[in-house]
C-alpha cells in the first residue's frame, strides 16, 4: 500500500465519521462536511480515485437533476451506477460521491458554474450540456463568458453531448474531442441571439440558427419529432412518464448520452420505468382533500415551462422565494407571462410571496390575502386537483410543511 | 388605435434583464386611468416605427453592445423621437448606450447615440448588484435593483434622477441616471417603474402631455412597504457586523 493510499483511507475514514455525525446529530445531508474533509486532506487521492471509475457530468441551468436521474437509470440496464441522487452539485458534494463511489460508472449533476472545476478534478469521460439561460442573476449576469469557460474546460474531454438550439452550449461543446447532438424539434427558442463565436447577430432565428462566420445548428442523431423520440432515424415513441415537453427533451439528451453503450429502446424503458420523481419534483401528495403536485421552477426559462405543464382544472398554489440559491434579484419574474393562469383559483405564499402577487396583480390575476405558510396557502384553495410551484428554496419548505420526504 | 404605444426596442438583445416589466407598468398605469395602451415589440431587422409615445431600450449583456448600437444608428425614428413628444427610456445598456461615448470591459470605446450628455465606462472595482434605494426631488422616493458594471459620467447637460442612498447607482459623486427632457436613462433594472409609480406616471406623463391625476396601487405600496423594511434591516446587520 502506498503513503498515499495510506492518507486516503485515513481521510475516508474521518469523513466518514463526520459525515455520520452530521446525519444523525444535525440531521443534514452528511456529504457536504465528508466532501470538504476529502478535498482538505485528499484531493490528490480523490483526482486519482475518479480517473479509475468512468464518469460522465450533466449540466445547464435548468433539467440537470432530471436529466441526470435519466441517465443513470439508463445506464443502470448494464450495470451498477453511483450518481449524487441528493442535489449536492459543488465541489464538496461532488467529492463525497466519487469518494464513496463503488460502481465503474459514475453520473454526476454538476453546478453550471463547477464544470471547468469538475473537468480538472474528475477527468470526465463525457460531459452532457443542456441549456444556458438566465439564473441566479446577481451571481451569473451574462451567459456568454459562462459558454466560453465550459469551451476551455471541454477541450479536456473527450465527448460532449449538447442540445442542438441552443447556440452557446453547441459551441461551448465544440470544445470537446467528439461530439454527439440532440435536438428539441422546437426551433430556437433560447436566449441566444448572437453568435457565441464571433459576436455577430445569428440569423435564421426560429428554426435552424447560422451565422455567417460557419458556425451553425448541428444535425442531431436523437430528435423529436410530433413529441415523438426518434434515435439514428428509428422511431421509439412518446416519452410521458414526466409531465412538460421539457421532459421529453430531458430523456432525448440522456438517449444521446447513452446511445453508445445502452441500445436506445431498452434505455427508454428503463428511464419510463425508474424516473417517476426527482428529489421530490413531480411528486403527488394529498394533504386534505388537496391532491397536490409538486413542481420546482426556478428561472424565466424554468417557470415558462412549468406553467406550460399545469394540469387542466387544477388550482394553483405559487411559493416564492429569494433566498440562498434561489438568488436575491426577482425582477425576472417579468420575463415570465403568467396570463394563462387568469380565471384559475391562484394563492401565493413563500418570503417573497408580496414581489409575486404584484407581478400577478399586473397580469390581470387577483390572488387575495398572502400567505406565510405554504399550508395556508393550500388550505385556501378549493379541494381537489392543486398544482404547486416553488423556487428552489421555497420547495425545501413545501416539502417541510406538507411532510414530503 | 391604443391612447398610447409602447415599445420595446430589440428585445432579443436589449430586454434581456425583465425590461419588459417597465412596459407592462406603463400599461397597468395607463389603464387604471382608463387610457388604452399597446405593448410592442420592435425585433431585430424591423424598421423603429415613428408612431410610438414610449421607447423602451434595457439591458443587454456587454457582447451585445456593438451590434446593438450599429442597428440602433441605422434608425431615424429614435434619435428623432423627443422631437415628437414621444419618451425614450434607457435602462443599463439601453442607459449607455443613449450616450455619447461608452467605454466597453475590453477597452474597447464606442459611439453612442448621443441622445444624453453622458459618458459610461466600466466601474473599476466589481459589478454593482443589489437593491438600491434613490431620493429625487422630482421622483420623491425611488428604489429598485440593479445589476450592472458600468459608471456613468454626466455632463451639463443632464441632471441625475437623484441621489444615491443604498447602492451604487452611476458609479460616483452618489448620483443615478440622467435625464434630458423626455430621454431618460436609469441604472434600475428591469421593472423600475413597477416598484416606483411615480417613476412611471412621470415617463406617461412625458407621453401624453397630460397631467395625470394621482392613483393609488395598494399591492405595489405594500410591496414598497416590506423592501424599504428589508433595507432597513440589512443596513442594520451591516452596522452590527462592523461592530
């Protein structure tokens, strides 16, 4: 045995301990105190540790833990598959996962923000780029030097798969060795409008993107076509399990990030099959006669389409929130279009609940008193069908007040 | 046809920071009046059309100011529009760029429009982010968010909005924004005249030539209510920490 193996173990061990204290004397996660102990004493060990497992990263601003969840239950099919199923996307959380990791494979959700430091530390086999839109705003303003430090980082990777619209996640996955596309079958639609190459405005904007410097919309080997998913021109079907055209878009990427080593039909199935809720999104809970569902929504681009996916007849219940990573600005709430929820019983709670309700109240939508507790809020609403939106702080306390494990 | 037409000016490139929070304002202000207002958008490539009462340019991510400022030069009808009674909005990089020269982070100077006697260059230690809280003596008590890394310097012909209490604002001598008759530029992101009534019944105002007779938003009140209170108490946290 090596001294550095020695050191590892001995770190491991610590965190470990650590870690266990922190879950059942404080009742947290464990990973984040076990993370930062392995980094402090073994980060050398850690580098070395991940370049033994194979692992692929997932990222973008929105639908990374879904898309995540989806892979891995794809890759499941052929073999065990660590992933950190908990959210923890940073350094420490990241680190605990491939400290404890048994399985070969590993799928890390990663923080857009931590790839190029994810890259450096874990030597990714791939790396799968979703989306960039606007989020957390106070601590992220532009996108284009985001894109840009993923297309450094990618130049150390050797596949990257990317969604084919959206122009600064194409050319940040150029970046990379090999690259593989799928395509959302709705045009372009992001927030992109210049050239993330050149500077120059894109043209050709609603269906394929080019710009006359060569860069251009890559052909996609995954597509949807009529909600449809088709992989290297075979069709598969309608993907449902999870509500939104997001979702179907979320399954045709991790169809692309798997098409090598899983056949794509066995892998749709199992993604049906597994992914039903993602850390408590999408889940279904009654509490008193009010058959909620939970959905997190936590940018413009997040709540376009989280409002696209309410049931129909169902009332509505908006928890706002800006705090911790929620971020502190909510002036975006204005690049959301809540019209389509007139006419519907609407009640909002959260610590912002007031910024909401004002955006509402200029949409033409009265919501009435304002809510401290999430459970109030509920309670105002009539029985039945209750869709429930939070930002992501707020979705802790949904969870928290309506006993969601 | 609408009592009133506003615009928002290339929202694909400038309106990227809820700039069209400040239209949606002008219209719910507008109607409480009982005055019909259309809302447009004026995309990339399309001609600035002459018959609008309120230009809206907002913010853009500092790639997007050079092309920007090429397509706005192209268009008569902004440069022309204070001529014809009608407001010209700037917010962030829409508040640059209606200046005379702007210095982008590269380095790199551009020509403005002109349209204020400001010139902007990027603040020299970090961005300014957060809430900030402004008195004006035209506007009384202003405040919003803003998020922004760029320091407006004004010549003589424009005053500030007014002075800076919390916040950064233009960068220096605690002023914000400028105004020049009917051409206004503001470092208050996005739905400034949400959160400020005034601010908006001041820009219909420009507009439509008319006095506007005062109206109460009670939800808008409260929500100016719980952000001053919040101010207050992170200025109060800020005092304890120094201690």
């Amino acid at each position: 045995m090596t001294g550095i193996s020695i050191r590892y173990r001995a770190a491991l061990a610590l965190a470990r301990a650590l870690a266990w204290a922190s879950r059942h004397l404080l009742h947290r996660g464990g990973n984040v105190i076990g993370g930062a102990v392995m980094l402090r004493l073994a980060g050398g060990g850690i580098a070395a540790k991940a370049r033994r497992h194979r692992i692929t990263i997932v990222t973008g601003t929105n639908g990374k833990s879904t898309t995540t969840a989806m892979i891995t239950a794809a890759l499941r099919v052929r073999g065990a598959v660590d992933t950190n199923a908990d959210g923890s996307n940073t350094s420490h959380g990241l680190a605990w996962c491939v400290a404890t990791a048994k399985a070969h494979e590993i799928v890390l959700e990663v923080d857009e923000s931590w790839l190029p430091w994810a890259v450096d530390t874990f030597g990714p086999a791939a790396a799968v780029l979703l989306n960039l839109t606007r989020d957390q705003l106070h601590r992220r303003p532009e996108i284009q030097p985001m894109a840009a430090a993923w297309r450094t980082a990618l130049q150390a990777v050797p596949c990257a798969v990317a969604v084919a619209e959206d122009p600064a996640v194409v050319w940040a996955a150029y970046g990379a060795r090999r690259t593989e596309f799928a395509s959302t079958g709705d045009g372009w639609t992001s927030d992109t409008v210049l050239c993330p190459q050149c500077g120059e405005v894109l043209h050709d904007r609603r269906e394929v993107w080019a710009c006359n410097c060569g860069l251009t919309m890559p052909a996609a080997t995954v597509e949807i076509r009529d909600q449809r998913i088709v992989v290297d021109g075979q069709d598969l079907g309608i993907y449902e399990r999870l509500p939104g055209h997001v979702n179907v878009v979320n399954a045709a990427v991790a169809l692309a990030a798997t098409r090598d080593q899983v056949e794509p039909t066995r892998a749709l199935a199992a993604i049906a099959e597994q992914v039903g809720d993602v850390a408590g999104r999408y889940r279904d809970v009654t509490v008193e006669g009010r058959r909620t569902r939970l959905l997190l929504a936590k940018n413009p681009a997040g709540w376009q389409a989280v409002l696209g996916m309410l049931r129909e007849g169902a009332s509505i219940l908006l928890v706002f929130s800006a705090e911790g990573v929620d971020g502190r600005d909510t002036t975006w709430l204005y690049d959301v279009s809540f019209e389509g929820l007139r006419g519907r019983p609407t009640a909002v709670a959260g610590q912002r609940g007031t910024d909401l309700a004002v955006r509402l109240h200029l949409d033409g939508i009265d919501v009435g008193d304002l809510h401290r507790s999430v459970r109030s809020a509920l309670m105002a609403l009539p029985e039945g069908e209750v869709d429930v939106v939070a930002t992501y702080a707020s979705f802790q306390t949904v969870r928290r007040e309506l006993h969601v494990a | 046809m609408p009592d009133l037409t506003v615009a928002i000016v290339y929202p694909e490139l400038l309106g990227l920071y809820a700039d069209r929070g400040n239209a949606i304002a002008l219209r719910h202000r507008a109607e409480l009046r009982g005055l019909s207002c259309e809302v447009r958008d004026i995309h990339l490539g399309e001609a600035l059309p002459e018959a609008v009462d309120v230009y809206i340019i907002g913010g853009g991510e500092d790639a997007a100011l050079g092309p920007a400022i090429r397509e706005l030069r192209s268009q008569r009808a902004l440069v022309g529009a204070p001529d014809r009674g009608a407001v010209v909005l700037g917010v962030c990089a829409g508040f640059q760029l209606l200046g005379r020269r702007l210095e982008a982070p590269d380095g790199s100077s551009v020509e403005g429009l002109g349209m204020l006697d400001i010139e902007s260059r990027p603040l020299p230690d970090r961005r300014a982010v957060g809430e900030i809280a402004v008195q004006s003596p035209l506007l009384g008590e202003l405040q919003g968010f803003e998020n922004h890394r760029g320091d407006a310097l004004l010549g003589e012909g424009v005053t500030p909005i007014g002075t800076v209490e919390h916040g950064v604002g233009n960068g220096h001598g605690n002023q914000e924004g400028a105004i020049d008759g009917n051409v206004v530029g503001t470092y208050l992101h996005g739905p400034a005249l949400v959160r400020n009534p005034v601010f908006a019944d001041y820009v219909l105002a420009g507009a439509t030539g008319a006095e506007l007779e005062p109206v109460e938003d009670e939800l808008v009140e409260r929500l100016r209510a719980e952000r001053r209170a919040a101010l207050v108490h992170e200025r109060r946290g800020r005092r304890r920490r120094r201690w």
